[in-house]
C-alpha cells in the first residue's frame, strides 16, 4: 500500500495574500504548512479550524517561538514554545522601549505581526489599523 503525504488546507477567503491556510501540525517544529513570513529571518505559518486562525512563528531552526489566535477579530497568544514570548495585543498593549528596532514580519489589511527588539529584550505586537 502507498500512502501520499499531502498538507490538509482549509479553503475560503483569507487575507493571506491568497495562500491557503493549514488544518493541522499547530505547534509542530515543522509543519506542512506554507511559510507566510515576509522576513526571511523568521518562519510564519497560518492555521484555520472552527473559525479560529492561528499564526504560528518559528526560527530557521524550527523553535516555536509564539503563537497568536484570532477568533472574530480577538487576538490572543497561546502559551506555546520553550519561551515565554512578551505579546503585544491591540487591546491589551505593552510599552516598547523607546529605541527598539521595529521588524514587520507579516502584513495584511487588517493586521500586521511585528517584532521589536532592544538589546536582549523582545517584544512581538499585534497591530491593528
């Protein structure tokens, strides 16, 4: 018997840029979903199940770094990796240190994920228009 491995995507409308969003391997070191990151230094993966989406980041090594749920236009983060992330969230927000390096990972029309950084200090923010 033969079996073909083959990514489950979700279809319908997305804001992805048109790229199908996975159904499963949330929270994998390397799952079978498209890389949706538009900075080549991180690994953004997109997820769609009960009407929930949830973005998943890693590093070029495959390390969760954090993963962000939307259900209706609430943002949140699952506790999720072997760090704990700091979050920003639109309605729930962090201070970013004044000099921070801004670093847009993904950006849609609705939304952008973007990482600040100031000396060893990260601060990963939902943004909102």
């Amino acid at each position: 018997m033969m079996l073909a491995v083959v990514p489950a995507y979700a279809g319908g409308p997305s804001d992805f840029h048109g790229k199908p969003l996975a159904t499963a391997g949330l929270g994998q070191s390397a799952p079978l979903a498209v890389n949706l990151s538009q900075d080549p230094a991180w690994l953004l993966y997109g997820f769609q199940r009960d009407g929930v989406t949830y973005l998943q980041v890693n590093d070029l090594v495959g390390n969760v770094q954090l993963i962000i749920g939307n259900a209706g236009g609430a943002y949140f983060a699952l506790p999720a990796g072997s760090n704990a992330a700091k979050v920003s969230m639109p309605d729930q927000r962090i201070s970013v240190p004044a000099g921070a390096v801004r670093s847009p990972v993904y950006q849609a029309s609705d939304f952008s994920l973007v990482r600040y950084r100031s000396g060893d200090e990260v601060i990963w923010s939902v943004e909102t228009p």
